[in-house]
C-alpha cells in the first residue's frame, strides 16, 4: 500500500506545527503514562520506534525538533492500540489506509479511532484484516472499545484534537506559542513561570504574569513534573 505523503495534506499547518523534538514527545509519553506501563513494551523510549517503524512516514526534516501536535497525539493513540493487543503491523496498515480514505496524513487524530484488541475500526467500520468481521464466528456483535475515551486529556472539536491539558491550569495548544505548555486561558508558558519561580518566589512569579496563585502553582507543578519525566 502506498504510505507516501504526495498526495495527502499535512496536519501540520492546521492541527499542528513543527514545535517538539524527539525527546519532548518522549516526555510528554512520560506524563501519561501508566504505572503498569514497562520502556520494553509502552513507555516513553518507544516514541522513537513508533515514529520510524509503526506510524507511517510524514514530510518532515530528519534530525530537526520539528514533530507536530498530530504527531503527540498518534503516539498516544499508537499506545493505547499497543495496550489493547493490537500489532504495530495492524497499526501501520490501519493509519495507511485512514491517511489514504482521508487524505490526511495523520488520521489518528480523528475521535472515530476504536479497536477490538485486533483489528482497527473507524465508526463501526473495520479498516484492518483481511476478512470483514461485523460480528464474531458466532454471530454476536464485536465489542469495541473507542480509543478517545482513554485519552481523557485530550480535548476534540469536531472530531479532531485540538489541545491537551497535561495538568491543573495547564494547556498545549498548537494555536498557542506554537504548542508550549502555558497557563491555560493565557499565553504565559509554564517554563516562564517556573523560571522566575526559581530565581524569586512563586508569589512573584503570579503577580508579573497576572497569574492567580493557583495557576501559577499548577505551572510549577506541571514543570517539576516534565522535569521528572526528562529524567
């Protein structure tokens, strides 16, 4: 099947912009991860390989912190596919069609994403395996599990995500400097908090940033938190 980028549109300019580097996404997997979650299987060093291996290529610059938005939120959908059961060989089949039917080159970002813990579905309809299976050898309906309901932090307008809210008061929105973490309702990022935070007080950092105190706690947090996941 051809998974070139010719002929679909990139989410890039619209979901999207060229802000994170490998080690961000593996970072941000790093945040939302769960405790069962082991590196071999699901954690934040698979970032990499889902990219090269399970997603399909995208026009990008190689060796350049230039992952899009679209690209965190497929990781995450990749894992949740991966925590299901279902194979990276079904995962890159299923993008590659989606990118295809929609001509788009990062369909994952669609909240019509569910799975069997086999095969892939898009609105009810099977997208991967060779053989339609509507329903089960003995005639009962498949079950199947959608797979924007585990992203709970994940926000969607109009069936696209649009922002993720990583923590309390704080927001990625690609709209937004350009998808850094900031206060939400604001354009202050997190890191500035933190800095100022740092060298005075946490009372100083709210008060030059018109922040309340309880944003300006949630940035704090949030930054001790991405911190520790760096590590």
């Amino acid at each position: 099947m051809d998974t070139t980028t010719n002929t679909t549109e990139p989410t890039r300019g619209e979901i999207g912009q060229g802000l994170y580097s490998l080690s961000d996404l593996r970072a941000y997997l790093a945040l939302t991860g769960k405790s069962e979650d082991h590196p071999k299987d699901l954690g934040p060093d698979k970032a990499g390989y889902w990219l090269a291996n399970v997603l399909n290529p995208v026009n990008r610059r190689p060796r350049q912190p230039d992952h899009s938005f679209s690209d965190l939120i497929s990781l995450f959908v990749v894992r949740e596919l991966r925590r299901h059961g279902v194979t990276p060989a079904k995962i890159r089949e299923g993008e590659a069609y989606l990118r295809n039917l929609w001509q788009t080159d990062r369909p994952f970002v669609s909240d019509v994403i569910q799975t069997d813990g086999r095969d892939i579905f898009a609105d009810d309809a099977q997208i991967t395996g060779q053989v339609e299976r509507a329903t089960t050898g003995g005639g009962q309906q498949v079950m199947l599990d959608v797979v924007r309901e585990f992203l709970r932090d994940v926000r969607y307008t109009d069936g696209t995500a649009q922002l993720w809210t990583p923590g309390k008061h704080v927001v990625v929105d690609p709209r937004v400097q350009f998808g850094e973490p900031v206060v939400e309702g604001t354009r202050v990022p997190t890191t500035a908090v933190a800095d100022v935070a740092r060298v005075h007080d946490l009372a100083t950092a709210a008060r030059r940033f018109r922040l309340s105190p309880e944003q300006a706690s949630g940035a704090l947090a949030f930054e001790r938190r991405l911190a520790a996941a760096r590590n």
